[in-house]
C-alpha cells in the first residue's frame, strides 16, 4: 500500500514499537513537531515523511509525505510501504533495555537491608501478645495515684 498521507491511532504506534508513548507525547503537540532536535522528530523526516496533524483529543496523529524526499525515493527508485515507514520511522523511539545496577548501587542496597536486619534483631521479642509498659506509662498510669486523686 503506498499513500501520501497516513493516519495512525497512538496505539497501532504504540504496537509497532513495542512499547508505550512517552507520557509528554499523550499530552503536549510539541512533542510531534517536525524538528531534527528530537530524536523521534529526526526519525520520520529522515524517512522522508512529516508530521502534519496530530488530534490529541481522539489519540491520532497525520502524517504526509515531504516534498523534497519525493524527487529522492523516485530518483531512487524506491517506494516506501506504509509498514516500512512506520518500523523506520519508529526505531530509534523505542525503548531502551534498562542498565544493570552499579556495584556501588547494590553495596548501598546491601548495607540498608543490614541495617534493617540489624535493627530487627535488636528490637525485644515479647511472648504472647501483651508488652510490657514503658517507663513513661508507668508514670502516667500509677494506680495509687488514681486512687488518692479520686479520694480527696
């Protein structure tokens, strides 16, 4: 299928690169602008299409061939399919796989859950369900005091 001009919904975009939009290209037109200073920008001008609507509102966005690639792909002799464009174009959006923790990320992880080990053990173990009151509570809860209070 060869076309001039495709729509595509954010999620058919979504299903061709393999993961979910950023959250800045759900909310903001900007992010869809036809600029070579971003990185998904560079990707469909360098395919030799533009962005020329995008409807945040019912989650699509248009996207026309650029007139000055034309004369490129006939002198070539290529033609684009709509699949092609949209693995080309879509490529270098996709998501990146996660780095492994640095070593002095994991030592840090080890050392908190030290201390969290440490910090249960040293807490008193208590048989049965009742503890013993603090001194504190003791205090404020003297029994003979109480009652002399309630006396007078």
């Amino acid at each position: 299928m060869f076309t001039e001009k495709v729509t595509l919904p954010f999620t058919e975009i979504e299903a061709i690169i393999g993961d979910n939009l950023p959250m800045s290209a759900l909310r903001d037109n900007g992010w869809w602008g036809n600029t070579r200073g971003s990185a998904q920008g560079r990707a469909w001008l360098d395919v030799g299409w533009g962005m020329q609507n995008v409807d945040l509102a019912n989650r699509t966005v248009t996207f026309q061939r650029v007139a000055n690639n034309k004369a490129k792909l006939k002198e070539k002799g290529k033609k684009i399919s709509r699949t092609s464009f949209l693995k080309k174009t879509f490529r270098s959006v996709r998501a990146r796989k996660p780095k492994p923790p640095s070593k002095t990320r994991i030592a840090r992880v080890q050392a908190r859950l030290r201390n969290i080990e440490r910090k249960r053990l040293a807490m008193p173990q208590y048989r049965g369900k009742l503890k013993p009151r603090s001194p504190h509570e003791k205090q404020l809860y003297k029994p003979e005091a109480k009652t002399s209070d309630v006396e007078s």
